[in-house]
C-alpha cells in the first residue's frame, strides 16, 4: 500500500477499543483501490482521503458494522459484505434522518 497522504480525523470507540480514524489518499489492497479498511493491530479505521463526505461517512459506519460483528463473536458474518454494507446504509440514514436522536444521547450524557 502506498500512503500519499495521511490525516487523523477522529477516534471512535467500538466495544473496549478506541480506533483512531485516518484519512488516506491512495488507499489500496494488492493494487486494487479501496474505500475503507480495519487495521484490528493498530487499532485504525482507514478512510480513501479523495472519496467525498458523503462517502466518507458511509465508508465509516461500513467499517464500524465490520468491526462490531467481529467484537461480538460474528467472524463469518463480518465478511459478509452486503450484509455489512446494508447495515452501514441503514444507520447512516437514520443518523442522518433523525439528529434528535444522537442529540437525545449526548443529553443524557450530560446528565
Ligand atoms: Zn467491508
């Protein structure tokens, strides 16, 4: 993989592991280009830095929903990628559709 460009977005934490996000221009497996990747070792959600914000966020929830399944015992089904990917649309949309409800959790949060 050939790295052209790298910046680290944010950290979200799935289950015990915080994972760092990074932006990476170029992003490739075996010559072929890639929208995201998991790197379980060093615990980073990797994001092709060229794709929009749009893509961005779903290439996000697309790797979260990898990850999720794979914490929880679910190896065979993580591999699935059109289960993942559906469930990665699925929430995006209902994020995206429905701020109140992220709103509600930080309110609790703070109490
Ligand atoms: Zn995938």
């Amino acid at each position: 993989m050939r790295i052209e460009e790298v910046k680290v977005m944010r950290k979200v934490r799935i289950g015990p592991i915080v994972y760092q996000i990074v932006e990476v221009d170029g992003l490739k497996e075996n010559g072929r280009g890639l929208f995201g990747e998991v790197k379980y070792g060093s615990c980073e959600i990797r994001v092709e830095g060229r794709n929009c914000g749009q893509q961005k966020r779903q290439t996000i929830w697309h790797e979260v929903v990898h990850i999720i399944l794979t914490q929880v015992g679910l190896a065979k089904d993580a591999g699935r990628e059109g289960l993942v990917d559906s469930l990665a649309y699925g929430m995006l949309q209902v994020v995206q559709d429905n701020p109140w409800l992220v709103k509600a959790f930080e309110e609790d949060d703070a109490g």
